[in-house]
C-alpha cells in the first residue's frame, strides 16, 4: 500500500521535467558529463522548434501595444512594470532592426479605456527608441483597452500589400480590458486580415488573450521574473514562418547612393524628407543623406520608405543581412562522438570525453561542437564547412543561375 502512494503524483507534477534525474555520476564521480547534457539541450530546444526547411518573412511589420495602465506601475517587476518594460524593451528594439534591417516597427500605448500611437511604422530605429525613452515620464492612468489598440493598429496593417508579415506585440500587465464593442469581432477581423497577435502577460493568463492568440496564430506567455521575460521577448526577433497561402510577389526596391556623392551642388543641399515637416530641427539642410535613385529625395538614414514616392529605400548590406530567412540553413546532424575528428572544424576546440554529442553538416560532412553549432544557426547563417568547399559553392551558384 505504501509502495502504491509513492508512486503516485499529482496533476500539477506530471508535466514537470524532473532533471535531478537526469544528473548522474560517471565512473569517476563526476557530475561534468551530466550538465554538460542537460545545458547542450537546452541550448537546442528553442533552435530545434522551428520547423526544418520553414521559410521566414523578410518584411516584417510590428507594432507593439504597451500597457501604461495603473497596474504597469506593480512592483513585482523591479523597479517597476513599467520601467523594467521600456528597459527591455530598449534592448529587443536593437536587436530587432539588427536580425530584420528591412522591417518596420511602431509603437502605440493603451490607458484610460483609450489607444494612442507614439510611433508610425519605421525603419529607423533610433526613433522607435527616443519615442520610448520619451514614455518615461508618461502618467499611468484607468484601465487599457485591447480592443481599441486593436482597431488603432489594424488601420495600418489592413493596408499594407499581401507579401507584408503583419504581427502585433501586446504587452500586458492588467487583468482587465474596457473595451467599446464586441472584442469577439475584431479578433475575427485580425484573422481575416492575416494579422498575427502575440501576447506577453505580466500578470497572469488572460483568457481573452489566449483566445486572441491562438486565433490568429501568434504566441501566449506569462513572465515568471525579468529574466523569463526577456526570453519570451527574443522569441519575438525572428520573423514567424511566411504564411503558406501567399503567393510569391515581386518587391521593388532602390539602391540610394550618397548626397555627397551627388553631381549637382543644389541636390546634396537638399531639405531632407526626414525633416521636412520639422522646421525646428537645425540638421535638416545638412549634406550627409542619401538620394531616392527614382525621385531623388534625400533622406537621412537606410532602411527607409521614400516618403516622395514610396520606394522601398534599402543598402546591398540590409538586404543580404535578411536573406537568409528566406532559405535557412539546414539544421546539423547529431551523432555520436567517436574520437574522430579531434577537433570542431569551426572553433578547433578539442573534444574530450564529455562531449558524447557532435553535430554534422550532411553537404559538407564537417563536425562541430555544440556552441558553433547554435551560433551558426542563430547568427552566422552560413556553415563554414560549405563556405570553404569549392565544389558546394560552384553547386550552390548553378542552381542560383538555373532558379533566374
């Protein structure tokens, strides 16, 4: 009978990984062998979800909905909601343009049953981060309302071309939302749309945004401490995959070169379109800038959107930054370690009796350790085994020449 009680558990214990278990001594009492696994693992779970061969979006546009809500100014989140927000915040924006440099991004706010956008939709990240720095001293006031901030993104979204990755980023610290109408029919009008809703609570799970997401697609979470909460905010870098219903489209795009560059003094001397509408701003009849190769406007920074003629204004730099999301590189075999090779092809660490695990490139046949492995994957994007293999890369370029 007592046998029969201890192999019992609870409901709440049956989906919890119990990875003391899994920690066990080798033969000289060591525990090394053991983390090393688990840490290997984890380490590839996240890279290991995407679906193999999946193609991802170049052209993402996201707004992000914060909540400035009386409850963003709780203090479970040190020093506050809020401010442990905008601090994160910061650094997914960075990273954000970096991983997606011809994405845009805007931000809008919800408090007092209302919604107020404080960014458009830009390519320049170093508004989207002055905006938010500015809501530092904004005043939390009433309830947020989801529906509202909604409606007031989706007027955006709704008219951006087929080929366009549409997604919106809530930020959720209340546990209530004042909404106007029936939320049930502008979830039904996200999905409608192709608009994908991720939700980020900071509270607990609201059925409201769970049901929000898994409608349309998106993604659901509730923070434990900063530290969750950063992970499920870098979830967020990486486009989702491309929508299999869209069909293939063309996407016209300049190439600016520099103003100074310009053959016409009166054309490097331009008034900038960044600028344009600002008369108080001293920098706007400055030289540096570059021009629209189609109506020679000038603007200040790349990627941009010509506000003159609406081209799609990038550098080769971007552009060869966000293709490989379009043809990922194939993830890694693992094998079993052999003693052979000795070394990890990429870093040239040597492999001792702890690494059980390598990890083969099945065009290359080269093998790597855990860590090139993920950094291939997560920032390289290139195997460096294929790089240097004259007879992949002459492969490589006949199929790139047949496919044009």
């Amino acid at each position: 009978m007592a046998e029969e009680e201890e192999e019992k558990e609870y409901r709440w214990e049956t989906g919890y990984e119990k990875t003391w278990e899994a920690i066990k001594e080798d033969d000289q009492g060591l525990l090394e062998a053991s983390v090393a696994d688990i840490i290997h693992k984890a380490k590839r779970k996240r890279m290991l979800e995407r679906k193999e061969g999946s193609r991802l979006g170049m052209m993402r546009h996201l707004y992000i909905i914060l909540d400035c809500s009386e409850s963003m100014t709780n203090q479970d989140l040190k020093p506050t909601r809020f401010l442990c927000s905008l601090k994160l915040l910061e650094d997914f924006i960075d990273e954000f343009f970096y991983q997606n440099p011809i994405s845009q991004m805007g931000i809008i706010i919800t408090r007092n049953k209302r919604a107020e956008k404080i960014t458009d939709l830009t390519g320049n990240s170093k508004k989207a981060l002055k905006d938010l720095k500015n809501l530092q001293q904004t005043a939390f006031t009433g309830e947020p309302s989801l529906q509202n901030s909604l409606e007031l993104a989706s007027k955006t979204l709704k008219m951006l071309p087929s080929h366009a990755s549409k997604e919106i980023l809530i930020i959720m610290g209340s546990l209530t939302t004042c909404d106007p109408g029936d939320i049930g029919e502008t979830i039904q009008s996200m999905k409608t749309d192709g608009v994908r809703c991720s939700v980020i609570g900071l509270a607990a799970e609201l059925n409201i945004c769970k049901i929000l997401a898994v409608s349309t697609g998106g993604e659901h979470g509730v923070v434990l401490d900063d530290k969750h909460f950063k992970e499920q905010l870098t979830a967020h870098v990486d486009p989702p995959p491309a929508a299999l219903r869209l069909d293939a489209a063309l996407v016209k795009m300049g190439f600016p070169h520099h103003a100074l560059q310009a053959s016409t003094t009166e054309l490097s001397i331009a008034v900038c379109m960044c600028h344009a509408d600002k008369p108080d701003e001293s920098h706007r009849f400055t030289n540096p800038g570059y021009l629209c190769p189609q109506c020679l406007s000038k603007h200040c920074e790349l990627p941009v959107e010509c506000r003159a003629c609406g081209l799609t204004l990038v550098s080769a730099p971007h552009l060869a930054r966000s293709y490989h999301y379009l043809f990922p590189i194939q993830h890694f075999k693992e094998v079993q370690y052999e003693g052979s090779p000795a070394n990890c092809y990429a870093c040239q660490k040597v492999f001792v009796d702890i690494d059980k695990k390598v990890y083969l490139c099945e065009k290359c046949k080269r093998i790597f350790c855990v860590d090139c492995e993920i950094f291939i994957h997560e920032s390289l994007h290139t195997c460096p085994g294929c790089a240097t293999n004259p007879e992949i890369i002459f492969q490589s370029n006949s199929k790139s020449n047949n496919s044009k």
